[in-house]
C-alpha cells in the first residue's frame, strides 16, 4: 500500500543530514511564519475554503524574502499529471498551486517529490519569482544541497549571508562545547586543527567511530595527521607535529573519564573525542563542497573557530577581516604574475586572499594555478602553534602551504630574499610591540620586495601614523628617504571587533623617494557593516560589497579628491599621516540640534568629571 510518509521521511532526512541544516527553518504542514500562513488562508488543494499546507516549509533566518516548500505524494504516477491541474492528486500540480499564492510576497521554490525509495524518486523544481505571472522550471531532477538552493535564488549576497551565519554559529557552538570539558583556548584551537587534519586522510574517516580505546584513537589520528603532512610536503613538518602532538597530553587524552562542567556529570573520554569528531565531519567537513574553490568554506570555519576562541586577543593577535584582506588585494593591484610575502602571516588570512584573487586574474590557466600554489605564496610565522594554524588553513584551502616558514622574519630575510623574490607583501604586525616596531616590519617587507621594485600594504595601530614619538619618526624618515607613501586610509573604529583598536591602512611603493609626491588620505570609516548578535560584524544589506567597496576602490586608484572622502598632500615624517588632518569640516550639515547636544554632553562631562573652571 502506498505510504507517503515515507517519501515525506526521505525528504526530512535529506534536509536533516545538510551540513546548513542548523541555519535554516524547516516546517511541517503548518508554519509560525503568519505572513505565510494568512496567504496560505483558502489555499486547499480541494478547491474549498479551507487552509493550504504545503508538506514542508522552509525559511531563512537571514532574509525573509525567499520560501522553499516541498510537496510529496508516495507513487512516481502522482508526480504529474497531463495538464497540471489536479493538485490534490500530483505533487507538481499540489506545489504549483501552493507558490502561485506564495509568489505575491516571496520568491519561492516549489519541489515537487514523489516515490517511497531513493532509488525511484523523482524530483521538479520550479522557481517563482515574486510578482512574475508564472514559473520558470529548473532542469534539476533530484534532492539538492541547501547551498545549491541558496544559488538558484540568484541573488549570492543572500547565500554568502546564510553561509557565513552559519560557519560563526558552528564557530561559537563547538568552542562552548570545548569549554564545557575545560580545554583551554589554545588547546582547543590545536584540537581542531588536528582533527580536520585528520580528517583529510581517507582512511581516518571511515575508521575513527569503531576504534576501542581513547589511546588508539589518538595514535591513529597523529598517523592520519602524519600522512596529511607528507603527501602536502610541509615545509616544517616536524614543528608542526611537534604542536600538534600537544593534544595528547590534555585529560581528553590521558583519561578515560572526563568531566562536563555544565551538567556536572562524567563522561568516556572515547566517546566525547569521537563525538567531537563527528560533528566536525557532519557539519564542517562538508562544508568543502560549497565552492568551487573546495576547502575555501572549510578554511573559513577554521579561522573563525580561531576568532571565537578568544586566544587571539590574549596573544596580541587581531585577525583581519575578510572583506580587508580582499581590500589589500585592489589596494595593491595583485595580478596572477606577482609574489606575494607575509612576514607575520598568523592564519595565512593575507595568503588566502591573495591566492583567491589569483586564482581569479588566471582564468582557466592550470599552468598558473600549479604555479600560484607552490611558488607565489610566502609566509613567515614565528609561533609554532600560530605557524600550525596557518599551515593548516592552507592545506583546508587547497594548497599554498609548502612556502610558509616557521621563524622570526627579520631572520629568515635572506631565505625569503634569495628563494622567492616577492613582488608585493601583505601584512597586520603585532600590535603589542609599539608603534615603532611596528612600522619595522613594513621596513622589513619594503626591502623584501624593493629589488623587484614591489609594492606593500599594511594595516596598523592609528597611533603610527600620528603619534609624535623620536624613535617612530626615526623609523619613518628612512621609510621616505626611500619609498612612497602612496595611501593611507582611516578605517572604522570597530573594524576588529570585540577587540578595541583604531588601524590606518598605509600602501608603499619601494624604492621612489617620498620627497616631491603626495599621498592620498582616504577617510574610510564607514564600511557598511553593523554589529549583530552571536555574528560579530557583518554586510547585513551587502552595502560593502555593492556600493563602497567600489567607491572607495574607485576613488583610490583614481586619486580622486572627494569631498568627505579623500584628499592629497604631501607629509613629512614628522607630520600626522590620516585624512583628518588634512580634509576640511563640511560645517554645512550641521544644524542648531547638533550644536545643543554636544554643549549637553559637554556639560555632563564636567559634571561627571569633577571639572571645575
């Protein structure tokens, strides 16, 4: 006898098993979404008045303009009828009843599913645009991913904004689970990074749900690692191990007990690795499949688990956010020829960027791709766990990870110098050294790249390009008596976000004296993000991405002066390198309101503050 919830079972399980499951709303014949559910008021697919309820219902948190629904019928026979007009009989014809209604409101997916067993099940998508008369079929004809659903919207800002919510949240969950058996920020970071390692290996993957013990476990996956290390021939292989090999001293490892500090109760450490493991190969791993470029997604993850544990900001560390470190890749003009050099790479954010960007100016050109990956990416680390991290997230992106050394950059000077001859360098010092050393580094990167007349970009404290201090204008009189200036520009207060400090981006050009040029000043302090809940900064509304990016873009390699914007002078390394000191106050669009609140807030000032005159 046929049985629809099976078919219904099929199609739950497929959404259920999706690695952006967690990052989307799935219903069941009824909805809480009442838009949805007073459209759907008279919809039955008997022609009566009463309540139209589509098997499935799936929304997004993110953006309330898109609707997935799903109809299922147990027998391929229902799938359609001759002229689609029976919809309490066929899925296709049930569906399209159901988004002909939905469409007046949303851009809605309508599938229709039929069959009791995988093997015969047969799909129709079709998509209905809102306000559209009628619906374009999609040649689709089985169960897609979400991620490939997100595509067929036609609108990537929207699936960028899922994806990414998703990756922080999977970022978030899993650092609070690690809290919850107390393993430490950096410890934890290591953990993941061994477990995705492992991961890798074929062999690890099929096998690590049946091994016996905790300690067998744990050599398999230092085994998988092993192999992972070989077969991408990391330059440092043993310094790695070495980092890696830290996890089997935490109690995770050593004990066959483990406490859960927030049920209070004790658990087998086997079981706990393993499960840690899983959700990593379930919700993570999968991930490598929803870009062209394969573990680009899955390298995203990684770094943000790294953002979200914390240790960064202990470490002096500030990571740089993505639309920046693609930012530097305009800034500097990066084509697929270039040699690009970190000499503080963290994470390899800079690199993964520039091979991004690369990867793009080549085309189809495999030749240039193999060429990009194996000679075109330099780094330097000096702390091993952070050299591991960005080993690791080179090898979860692809490749490129054979050319990052670990050590101290002004040491390896020569190495980097003889071996690569870099044409462009990226780099986010450490701030915990000062203003001056700072500025040391992009000396460092300027005489890397200088014998191939290179260019380099570097975001930095504010402080170093105002503060008045003898050894940081030392620094920077020999930066001009040799180099240009060619930009520098004041970024958003938050752009770190948690982490409190206020950067300048600075581009060079080596070996052209500054005397006798100017530098643009850009004034890029809004970027268009907003601070959400559990997301940190994001392009909620892609403001960034389709309209400043471009106008600030626009304007740099123009050298445009706008007023608000951007304005051009000439400095010396005693003055103070920021727009604001050179951009005139448009008083115009102040009004008499603006002028009492800042007198208020004055007054509350010197209240507050004991001030007396």
């Amino acid at each position: 006898m046929a049985n629809e919830r099976l078919t219904e079972a099929l199609v739950r399980e497929h959404f259920r098993n999706d690695a952006l499951y967690k990052s989307i709303k799935q219903e069941e014949q009824r909805t809480s979404t009442r838009k949805i559910s007073l459209l759907l008021n008279g919809a039955s697919k008997t022609g009566k008045k009463g309540k139209g309820a589509p098997d499935f219902i799936i929304t997004f948190p993110t953006d309330s303009r898109y609707l997935i629904i799903i109809e299922c019928k147990a027998l391929p026979v229902q799938h359609e009828s001759p002229n689609r007009d029976n919809p309490k009989d066929f899925a296709v014809d049930g569906i399209l009843h159901y988004a002909k209604t939905l469409c007046s409101d949303f851009d809605v997916l309508a599938i229709a599913v039929s069959g009791e067993r995988i093997e015969e099940l047969r799909v129709s998508h079709f998509l209905w645009k809102k306000g559209i008369s009628s619906p374009t079929e999609l040649a689709d004809q089985k169960l897609l991913s979400i991620n490939a659903y997100l595509h067929l919207f036609q609108n990537e800002q929207f699936a960028e904004n899922l994806r990414n919510i998703d990756i922080v949240k999977k970022a978030i969950e899993l650092n609070e689970e690690y809290n919850n058996y107390s393993i430490s920020e950096t410890m934890r970071n290591t953990m993941v990074s061994a477990i995705l390692l492992s991961l890798i290996d074929e062999g690890f993957r099929l096998s690590y749900k049946v091994s016996p013990t905790i300690k067998l476990l744990s050599q398999q996956m230092m085994a998988a690692i092993e192999v992972t290390l070989t077969t991408n021939s990391v330059r440092n292989k043993d310094a790695m191990l070495g980092e890696l090999r830290k996890i089997q001293n935490d109690p995770l490892f050593t004990q066959t007990r483990i406490k859960n500090k927030k049920n209070k109760k004790e658990f087998s450490t086997l079981e706990v690795l393993k499960e840690m493991i899983d959700y990593l190969h379930k919700n993570v791993y999968p991930l490598t499949t929803m870009e062209h470029s394969g573990y680009d997604v899955l390298g995203r993850f990684y770094t943000e688990f790294i953002r979200y544990a914390g240790s960064e900001q202990k470490q002096g560390l500030v990571l740089t956010p993505f639309h920046i470190t693609d930012l530097f890749c305009d800034l500097a003009g990066l084509n697929e020829y270039d040699v690009l050099y970190d000499p503080c790479c963290g994470t390899a954010g800079f690199l993964v960027a520039g091979m991004k960007r690369m990867f793009r100016k080549a085309g189809h050109n495999s030749e240039r791709f193999k060429s990009i990956r194996t000679q075109q990416l330099i780094g330097v680390e000096m702390r091993p766990s952070m050299y591991t991290y960005a080993c690791s997230n080179m090898m979860l992106r692809g490749d490129g990870k054979s050319n990052i050394y670990c050590g101290d950059c002004f040491q390896t000077k020569e190495e980097v110098l003889h071996n690569h001859k870099p044409t462009v360098s990226f780099l986010n010092p450490p701030y915990d050294v000062g203003t001056a050393e700072q500025m040391r580094f992009i000396q460092h990167a300027l005489e890397v790249v200088a014998p191939q007349n290179g260019r380099v970009v570097a975001i930095v404290q504010m402080s170093c390009a105002i503060k008045d201090e003898k050894e940081l204008h030392v620094v920077k009189q020999d930066l001009l008596e040799k180099h240009h200036l060619k930009a520098v520009l004041s970024m958003p207060d938050d752009l770190f976000y948690p982490v409190g400090v206020v950067t300048c981006i600075m581009v060079w050009e080596a070996n052209k004296p500054n005397k006798g040029r100017k530098t643009w000043f850009g004034y890029f302090k809004d970027d268009g993000f907003e601070k959400r809940k559990h997301q940190g900064r994001i392009d909620a509304h892609g403001l960034f991405k389709n309209t400043i990016h471009k106008k600030w873009v626009s304007a740099y390699q123009a050298e445009d002066e706008i007023e608000g914007l951007s304005v051009r002078h000439e400095v010396t390394a005693e003055d103070e390198w920021c727009a604001e000191a050179y951009m005139e106050t448009d008083y115009s669009t102040l009004s008499e309101t603006d002028f009492l609140k800042k007198i208020k807030e004055y007054a509350a000032f010197k209240l507050l503050s004991g001030i007396e005159e």
